[in-house]
C-alpha cells in the first residue's frame, strides 16, 4: 500500500487536519488506530477514517478499507465491498490494490472467477514491483493457464520475486535450475535458492533440501561401499 505525502509534529496535528477534512492525514489516523500506534487500537475507528479518506479518492485508504472488508477487520466481512474500494485503488494504479483485486478475481471472491482478469491485474502490480503478484505471475506462465505456457517469462518474474525475498518464488526458482525449465541446469543455483527459502520458513524448500541432501549423502555412502578396483588384476601376467 502506499505511503502517506505528509509528515505532522503530533498526532494532534494529524487528528486536526483530519477532521478538518484532509485526506492523507485521515488515512494515517486510520493507520494508527489500526496498529494502535500512539492510541488505543480501534479497528472501527480505523475504518470510519479509511472511508472518509476513501470517499475523497484517497487510494491508499481505498485499499487499505478494501482490505478491511477483505478480512472483516472493524466492519463485516463483505467481498463485493473489498473488490470495490481495490477496484477504486487500483484504477488510479496503486499496486497492493491490483494485486488484491487480482487475487480476488482468481478466487472468485466477490467478483466471478476469471483468471484472464487475475493475470491482467497480477501483471499491473507487477510491472510496479509488487513481490507477490510477480510470483503469482510467474505461476501462471510457468503452468500455461490463461497466458502462453512460457517457463523464460515465468523464470523472469519469480526471480524479481525473489530478489524482493518472496520465499515460495524463490523456491519456485529453485525447481527451475532443478529442472533446467526456462534457465540452463544448475544444481548449485537451484540449491543456492532452496537454501534462502527454507530459511524464511517455506516447506517446499525445506523437504527439497532434505531431499537433496540425503541423495548426496546416499551417493558418498554408495561410493564408499564400493569394492576398491585391485590394481594388480588389470597387470598382465607373464607369459599372457
């Protein structure tokens, strides 16, 4: 979500030029109340900031209230509602939004379901830089569903991915250099990314790691067991 345009010496200051009808202040005050920053945490009081910010096209609050009724945080949850307010976010080109509605519209949560409208939002957020519509991106290149079947294109985004430390991109990278799809073969890059994934906690990478490990381990055993080679049976003998 974006950041706020302008800094205040107090929250006093904030709550006077919020209630003197300033959009950028009323989101921030909605902020607080929403993390209970310098005031008690109040998620009602959150939202009532957010619209009013929202109804003066503020995009930040459009999709931070989106979100609220994403989650039912401070009002009830309400999917038609949240794909509104990031519709509205969106539209003005604020990529949390996109990103959301994009989600929204590969679930068919309060719109119908239509991967094609996903993808067009996914890619929105992620010409932005959005880390986790880059990855949702490249899932859908990497599969073929809806956009051409493009493992370079898939490999392109999940890597900006996870540069920006998205864990499932960075292991979806991983099986790429596994498995040498839209990038040349290479265990040690595909091991490199396991390694960074698992160590953000994500399971795929964990069990990959394993894995791969034990295959190592297998071979090192196997090659220890291995009946060394007697030089003297390869020496002709005399007379031979």
């Amino acid at each position: 979500m974006g950041i706020n345009r302008r800094t205040w010496q107090s929250l006093e200051e904030v709550r006077r030029a919020a209630e003197e009808g300033d959009p950028a202040a009323q989101c921030y005050l909605a902020i607080c109340y929403q993390t209970g920053q310098g005031v008690a945490q109040d998620y009602v009081e959150a939202v009532k900031w957010f619209r009013r910010a929202a109804e003066q096209n503020d995009a930040t609050a459009q999709c931070y209230l989106g979100f609220c009724y994403q989650t039912g945080s401070g009002v009830p949850q309400e999917y038609g509602q949240a794909a509104k307010w990031f519709r509205e976010a969106a539209e003005q080109g604020d990529p949390a939004a996109q990103f959301n509605l994009g989600v929204l519209y590969e679930t068919g949560q309060g719109v119908p379901q239509n991967y094609a409208e996903a993808v067009k939002w996914y890619h929105a957020a992620a010409e932005q830089g959005e880390p986790q519509a880059q990855f949702n991106l490249g899932v859908f290149y990497e599969t073929g569903q809806v956009v051409p079947q493009n493992y370079e294109e898939a490999v392109k985004w999940y890597r900006l991915a996870a540069e920006q430390e998205c864990a499932p991109a960075q292991c979806n990278l991983g099986l790429c250099y596994e498995t040498g799809r839209g990038v040349p073969q290479n265990v040690r890059e595909a091991v490199r990314w396991f390694c960074r994934a698992a160590r953000a906690g994500d399971k795929t990478a964990q069990h990959n790691l394993g894995v791969y490990y034990a295959s190592l381990e297998a071979a090192e055993q196997a090659t220890a067991d291995a009946p060394a080679e007697d030089p003297a049976a390869d020496t002709p003998k005399p007379g031979e």
